[in-house]
C-alpha cells in the first residue's frame, strides 16, 4: 500500500504542476497580448507626431534626431526595394 499511495502522491503533484503551468502560460499570453495593445498604441502616437514633422513642426533635438533616423530608414528601404525590382525586371 506505501508504493501506491507514494505513486498517486507523485502522480497528484505531476498534475498540480502541469495546471500550474498551463495557468502560467494562459498569464503570459494575457500579458503578451495586453504589451501589443502597447506597442500599437506606442506605434499611432509615433505615426501621429511623425506626421507633424514631416509637415514642417518643430520637435526638441532629441525627438527630431529620432525622426531623422526613421526618414534615413525610410530612404535606405525605397533604395533596397528599387533594387529588387530591378533584379526581378532583369
């Protein structure tokens, strides 16, 4: 009787465990889910004032310097894409 009731202890702590983790996991995809809402919302602000910038508005250095990188990206990609279509066109 002593090895079967060590084998449903062990058995019962195997299942807590692998409740425990699949509660874990439905956590992190909550949180996983609500960090996009962020980036989203992060990502329209940024479009938002972009925008301004690029209608002429003025920005502190810091935030200026940022959006010059981004229009350097910007720049650097239409290169890169113009040389894939020219190597598909060949």
């Amino acid at each position: 009787m002593a090895l079967k009731d060590k084998l449903g202890a062990i058995a019962k702590t195997a299942a807590d465990k692998t409740g425990d983790v699949v509660e874990t996991t439905k956590l992190n995809i909550k949180i996983n889910e609500e960090k996009s809402k962020i980036n989203s919302c992060m990502e329209e602000v940024g479009r938002f004032y972009f925008d301004k910038f690029l209608n002429g508005e003025e920005f502190p250095v810091e935030v200026t310097d940022l959006f010059c990188r981004i229009k350097d990206s910007q720049e650097i990609i239409e290169e890169l894409q113009e040389q894939i279509r020219a190597v598909k066109n060949k």
